[in-house]
C-alpha cells in the first residue's frame, strides 16, 4: 500500500495553503496513510494547524535551530531520513517545494516527478509541458520512492476537520551541512490580498501604459477586494515590482476571478491562468489573444471601461 509524506510549508510560525493542496493530491492516491512533516524551529502551532486538514493521520515534527529559516541544504537531508519507508514524498509546486525537493530526491537516489496536475493512479502523473500547451502522462517505477511536487494550481485546497490527526516529535541523528547560512529574507507587504491564494485578482499589462497609470489597477482591485497581477511586459517595463507577475516565469495561480486589463496575452501569460474559474478580458485590441480563452470580454479602452465598472459596483 502506498504511504505518503507531505512536507509542510509555513513562514513566520504559520502554515501555507499549499500544504492543504499538496495533501489533496496525496488523497487522489488513495493511500494507507498521508503524514504531514514540519520542520522548524518551534513546530507546535504550525503542527496543530497541519493537524486539523482532512485526510491527515500524523503531523511528524522535527525542531532545531537549523529549521529556524527553510533553507534547503539543512531541510533535505532530513527529509530524505524521515521518507524511509513512505513510498511517495510530495511537496508543493512553490518556490519553497522547487528549492527541496530536487535535492531529497538526489539523496534519495531518484528522479523526480514535477508539477503534477492529476493522479492517474499510485505511479502514473499528468504535467503540463511547453509552456502548458501540453500535458505529459509520466509513469514512475514503482520499485522506488516518488519525489514529486504538486502544482497547487490544479487542486483545491484540502479541508479542515474537526477531529485533529495525532503530533509525534521525531529526534533524527543526521548531520547536516554548514555551507549554507541564511542572512536575510526580504519580501514584499501589502494589505491586499496574497497574490498566489486569492480568489479574485485584477491583472494589468502594457496597455496600462504607465508606473502611474497603474493605479487605475490598485483602485479598482481595492473596490473588488481582489490581489493585484501584472503581465511580464508591465514588470519589465517597470510599472509594478516583479513579485506581482503572472505566468509562466511567474506565479501560476487559479483564482475565481481573473480580470486581465490591458494584457495581449501571451502564452507565457496564459500559462499562469489556464486553472482559473472566470477570465475576464479588457483590450482595445479585439484581436488580442487573451480574448480566445476569455469567458467575458470587453473591447475598448481601459480608462473608460474601468471607471464604468466602478460606477456599477457602486
């Protein structure tokens, strides 16, 4: 039977949503057993937090300075001691997932599965491919250990429960290298929503035109209460900081709302937004591309057709 071990994602003693959809597609394996491993430093309440998602059976914690900050090298070769006898170990598809999982599974002396968007069944995993225009069926040699990581986009997150798995504190004799140290973590603050978890989120691109004329985006997501996105193009022209892009070599997210303004739609873009609910498409240009997958578009300009929608709302 099959046995899965979840690594936790958490930041500043909370757990991520990540978590939760990780443990989702550990349940579409139907396995004897999903456990959920927190590494950290002080472990209690992101252990209760991991506890109480349904499909859980243990949360297995592990405390030590070194799992103060989720560096890598100091998280894997734990992992890797932990995943005996589990036959899957599965991580989010996030920055945090992309960084450890490749190195557990080197340890572990296997290749690892990415960004898997469905369960066909223990050993078999669809990914997208080429910039999403593909989906690729991958079967894994059941005679060995799965390292894969989730692509949270495509599943939802698993539920809370009343009744709380068990917490079991595990002391590992593993040493671990010093070659890497954290210095410092330096992220962006807002008060709106967090880009990768929203349920709505309000897109601009290029057609917006301007680092100023950005804000006709900040207002319109604020009076929506929607998380703000930005296309490539708008980053790199420098109307928005980079951790607000969407797409490919961006964040991928499904919220229920997508409303891409001013955005062509390129397939870059259109990779980061294939899992969302509604797409919603303001262009000038009637024969932009975002408008072939776009469940309602409107053509014309943006600084007309947003303070309309405003007076609507209102």
């Amino acid at each position: 039977m099959s046995k899965v071990l979840v690594i936790a994602e958490h930041l500043d003693g909370k757990l991520n949503s990540s978590t939760a959809r990780a443990i989702s597609a550990a349940a579409a394996i139907k396995p004897e057993a999903i456990d959920v491993l927190v590494l950290s430093d002080k472990a209690d309440a992101i252990a209760a937090e991991a506890a109480k998602i349904q499909g859980v059976n243990r949360v297995l914690t592990v405390e030590r300075p070194e799992n103060a900050h989720p560096l890598a090298a100091a998280l894997a070769p734990q992992i890797a001691q932990v995943a005996a006898g589990y036959s899957h170990v599965f991580a989010p598809s996030t920055t945090f997932g992309k960084d450890v999982a490749p190195r557990v599974a080197a340890l572990l002396g296997v290749a690892q599965v990415s960004d898997v968007m469905s369960v066909e069944d223990s050993h078999t995993f669809k990914r997208p491919i080429y910039a999403g225009n593909a989906i690729i069926t991958v079967q894994a040699d059941p005679s060995h250990i799965i390292v894969a990581t989730i692509r949270t986009a495509s599943w939802p997150a698993a539920a809370n429960v009343a009744n709380s798995a068990s917490i079991e504190a595990l002391s590992l004799d593993v040493a671990l290298p010093s070659h890497t140290r954290f210095i410092e973590l330096k992220q962006g603050k807002s008060d709106r929503p967090d880009l990768q978890s929203a349920n709505k989120v309000v897109s601009g691109g290029r057609g917006v035109g301007s680092k100023e004329n950005f804000e006709i985006i900040y207002k319109f997501a604020d009076k929506i209460g929607a998380a703000v996105g930005a296309s490539r193009a708008a980053v790199d022209a420098g109307y928005v900081p980079n951790e607000l892009q969407v797409g490919q070599t961006g964040k991928i997210i499904a919220p229920e709302l997508y409303m891409a303004i001013g955005i062509s739609g390129a397939i870059q873009h259109l990779t980061g937004i294939k899992d969302a609910g509604t797409i919603v498409a303001i262009n000038k240009d009637a024969e932009a591309p975002i408008f072939e997958i776009a469940d309602i578009g409107l053509v014309g300009d943006l600084f007309k057709l947003i303070p309309e929608l405003e007076q609507a709302i209102d």
